[in-house]
C-alpha cells in the first residue's frame, strides 16, 4: 500500500481514490465518467443498491456482483447498533465482512437518526405540505432523537438504549466500517421546517462537516494499516436556492488541518420532486468538476434521468429491494403487483426483455405461487430482478452518453415508463 507524508505522519495514500470525466452532456451538468477506489473502479452515471445492515435484504452478495452492481452502500446506523462497527473492523471491514468484492459506501447515520427519531421509516417530510413545524413527528410517535449544536442524542430504536452521534463519533464508526466511500455527518431537516431554522441547521451542518474532515485527517493517520477512506461532503438547504448554493460554495473551499479538502459530494436532504432537476442543477453549477457527486435516495426511472442530466453521477435508494419484497414488479413499461390473481396461470417470464436470473429460470405464476404461500424465495427473485432492471437502465443511461443519444434514449424508455401499465 503506497503511503505519503501528511501533517499527522504516515497515512494511506489519497490517489488510490480519484475521478476520472468521461463524455460530457452537450450544453448541461451530465456526463460519465469513473471513480476509482481501493476496491475497484466504478463507473459513472452508477446505482448503488443500498445493503442496509451488510446486506441486500434477501440477496446474496455474489449475486449482486452477478447483477451488474458495481458498488454497496450500507448504513452506519444500523452497523453501529448491530453487530458494532469493532465487530466489522476486527473482520477486516465492510467489504471482507459481507464478503463483497467491489466498492463500498456508508452513510453518516444522519438520515436514520433524524428519520427513527422522530416515529418515521423511509421518508421524512419530504413534500412541502401542511403547517411548517420545526418540531415534526410521526403521528402516535414519540421523539427519539434531540439535536443539539455539538450532536445528537438518540434512543435506539432497538431495545430503547441512549446513544450518542458527533461529527467525531460519526467518522470513528465509518472509518471502523471501512467503506470507500463515507459521507459527513449532517442534520437532515424536512420541507415542513422553516426558513429560519433551515438557515440555522445549515450552518450546524456546515460546523459538522469541518470538524468531520479534520477527525478524518486525524483517523487517516492513524490507521495507516488500512486502504484510503474518501469523503463526502453532503449539501443541505431544502428548496431554497440561496441556501443550497451557500452550502455548495462553503464545502467546496473548506479545508482540514493539514489542507485536506472533501474527495466529493452528496447532494441530500428535504427536496421536493418536481424539483429534483433544478436543485441538483443549482448544485453542480458551484461544486467542482472534477469532484464525484452522489445523490442520496432516489430510483425511479423518471428521477434517474433528471437526477443524470442535472450531474449526478452516483445515487442509492432501498426503494428497489424494499417493493420487491412487497410483490412490486419492475418492467420497461410501468409498475405491477405480481401476486394478482391474473398471473396464477401466467407461465412467461416477468420481463422477457430482462436478462437477470430470475427471468430466466422462472414464471410468473411460479413467482406469483411463492407470494401466496409466503414464501422467502418470492423476495429473493423478486429482488433480483428489481435490483437488476434498475442496475441495468442506469449501465443504457451511461452507454446512452457516451454513445450521443441521451435525449433519444430518455424519451424512449420514459415512453414506455410513463404508460405506467396496472397488468402487463
């Protein structure tokens, strides 16, 4: 492993992490390109299915590979409470853990703390409707989780334990986890909050992220006996663009102690979706160039493209797995429920266009059969596939751009998508 002389000693050396801009989208922020890590190459526009604890619920690892993921994110929250981020480390880190080959991501925590903390499971707030309230909460909840300007206080949502997040704790679990990718801890706000509070959280978020470089300067060097660790600043400011801008231009300058700055950036936070394009776009117009930039939750064909023409290069979402497991069914031209009562007789494939495994070797009304008799091989099949036609449209979007014909490709496939059939 090449090292080289930091202000804290011998450390890991920064270009085994780089990005690379390939083709880039005439007259907009799009392009491909390629991030390398430690673990392998990733390349860009990329969808990284999200293994939550280690692992892609009903899936195993080397199926993933056998997918086409190129890269895993999992959850520092989860991992922290169960089995312990020591636990990963002793094994070697995220990668040997689960035994998965290739690049790994964690996030922060941040969204699960705010998100468990306040009685919500995937979503928080994320449509501008109703009273704004900076004191949100799900409905017959109680608050779990209390911000305060040096971090948070929360109770797991586990067995009720108290624990406790900093900036520093934050890079200690990540740097523990191992992952390539990792991202600065953020206070994730909601659409419902005010403009007042929204201006103080970025500034909470903006004195996070500079106490998360400088720990992971400082965890660099001493954990010299591990890969490089690249880091991601995350961009809050809901839908105001001042706000957004501010923190674009504030992450992109700021600076550890020893001159580090951030290996990329993740766009997150509350955002509405008619309004995915322009706030990403406000984003890569201050962000630079020749910087990755990932953006935190989405999947959905339509958002996929915005999200890429705007200058995403990455993105994660559970959304995928998590619909499989409910019997939602990805193909070319819509959504279905696969344990309808039509489909007990249906012996085609789900998508006889799909070159996954489960369409494959499978039908239907044997997928279908699996559901009703609830068993676990429905979600594994289902999750293949979904994971697949996911990891796939990204893999055409890519080829799409450096092939010259995104905008053609675009209208084609959101065609079909957008015809949205009940039952294929």
């Amino acid at each position: 492993m090449s090292c080289t002389s930091w202000h804290y000693g011998w450390v890991p050396d920064p270009s085994s992490f780089s990005f690379t801009v390939g083709t880039l989208l005439e007259g907009r922020h799009g392009r491909s390109g390629v991030i390398t890590t430690p673990h392998g190459t990733i390349e860009t526009p990329a969808f990284i299915p999200v293994g939550t604890k280690a692992t892609v619920k009903a899936v195993l690892p080397e199926t993933m590979k056998e997918l086409g993921a190129q890269a895993l994110l999992a959850n520092a929250y989860h991992l922290y409470l169960q089995p312990g981020s020591d636990i990963v480390d002793e094994a070697g880190g995220l990668s040997r853990f689960m035994n998965w080959p290739g690049p790994t991501f964690t996030d922060s925590g941040g969204f699960q703390v705010m998100s468990l903390g306040v009685g919500f499971k995937k979503v928080l707030a994320m449509e501008a409707v109703g009273v704004q309230n900076d004191d949100v909460i799900a409905k017959g909840k109680e608050r779990l989780a209390v911000v305060d300007d040096d971090g948070v206080t929360f109770r797991s949502h586990l067995d009720g334990s108290q624990h406790r997040f900093t900036p520093e704790i934050s890079m200690g679990i990540q740097h523990r986890l191992g992952a390539d990718i990792m991202f600065a801890f953020d206070e994730l706000t909601t659409l419902l909050n005010t403009r007042g509070y929204q201006e103080k959280s970025l500034q909470r978020t903006h004195e996070w992220a500079q106490r998360c470089i400088d720990e992971h300067e400082r965890l660099t060097a001493e954990r010299s006996h591990r890969p490089y660790q690249a880091l991601f600043a995350v961009i809050q400011g809901a839908q105001y663009e001042d706000l957004r801008r501010k923190a674009c231009s504030g992450l992109r300058a700021m600076r550890g102690g020893a001159g580090t700055g951030f290996d990329g950036y993740g766009i997150g936070g509350a955002l509405e979706k008619q309004n995915l394009g322009t706030i990403v776009g406000w984003c890569s117009d201050e962000l630079p160039e020749d910087k990755p930039r990932h953006l935190l939750g989405i999947s959905e064909p339509e958002d996929l493209f915005v999200a890429v023409e705007n200058g995403a290069d990455t993105f994660d979402c559970v959304n995928p797995s998590r619909v499989a497991r409910n019997a939602a069914i990805y193909v070319d031209a819509g959504r279905f429920n696969i344990n309808t009562s039509r489909f007990r007789r249906d012996f085609t494939p789900i998508d006889e266009a799909c070159d996954c495994y489960t369409c494959a070797h499978y039908t239907r009304a044997y997928i279908h059969h699996l559901f009703k008799a609830k068993e676990m091989l429905a979600a594994t099949l289902c999750t293949i596939h979904n994971e697949r036609f996911t990891v796939r449209l990204v893999d055409r979007i890519r080829a799409s751009i450096d092939g010259s014909y995104f905008d053609e490709f675009k209208a084609e496939t959101l065609g079909r998508w957008q015809g949205r059939i009940r039952n294929p």
